[in-house]
C-alpha cells in the first residue's frame, strides 16, 4: 500500500489519529497489541519499527554504532537519525521508560522470588 499524495481533511485525519492512539492505549497485554499489530501492520512495517526501538534501546544502553549495525543488520545512517528523534521527539523516551519499568519489576521480582526460595 503506498500514501496517497492527496490531502485528507485536517480535521478528519485528527480524528482517525485520535482513535488510533485511544485504540493504542486501551491494549492490554503484549498478545493483543501482537494481533494489533499484525493485524495492521504489514510484516517489513513492523520489523521496521521494531528495528527503530531497538536502536534507541541499544544507543540508551550505551552500545556501539558498530555494534547496532552489525547485531541489527542496520545503516549507521540509520542509527543516526534515531539518535537525532531520540534528542528530539519523546516517543522513544516513554517507551524507554516502560522498558525500564518493566525491566527494574522483572529484576526485583527474580530477587524475590529467590529470597523466598532460601528460606524455606
């Protein structure tokens, strides 16, 4: 499917961009936003934004462009431009956020559990 060069109503579009980030908020769990997104996304669109978080994962984790190229098969073309979104545009600092969220709560929850493990 290719963009139409033919302009939509501005207040339309909003809309429909309003709906899809309701649509995108009310998700639930990773295997619905899974049939989201295959549902909607065409599979070399949703490499292609897996591609761009994981970029922005790798450079907050302080990885080497080299590195990313080669583990990401990716440009450093590429990488460049996500680090330049990244200083500019939050979308890759909520989402970084929540990686590190979930990554802190799965850490504290394996100490937990092996805590708990010892004492009985």
């Amino acid at each position: 499917m290719q963009v139409s060069k033919r302009k939509v109503n501005k207040n339309l579009k909003n809309q429909f961009h309003q709906l899809l980030y309701q649509v995108i908020a009310d998700i639930h769990n990773p295997k619905e936003a899974g049939s989201f997104l295959d549902g909607l996304l065409k599979k070399t669109e949703l490499n292609m934004i897996t591609k761009r978080l994981a970029i922005a994962y790798y450079l907050d984790k302080g990885r080497r462009y080299e590195d990313i190229k080669t583990n990401l098969a990716v440009s450093s073309a590429t990488i460049s431009t996500i680090a330049e979104r990244m200083k500019k545009k939050r979308g890759f600092e909520i989402a970084l956020k929540k990686i590190q969220a979930e990554e802190w709560a799965e850490r504290w929850a394996e100490k937990i559990t092996r805590t708990f493990k010892r004492k009985k």
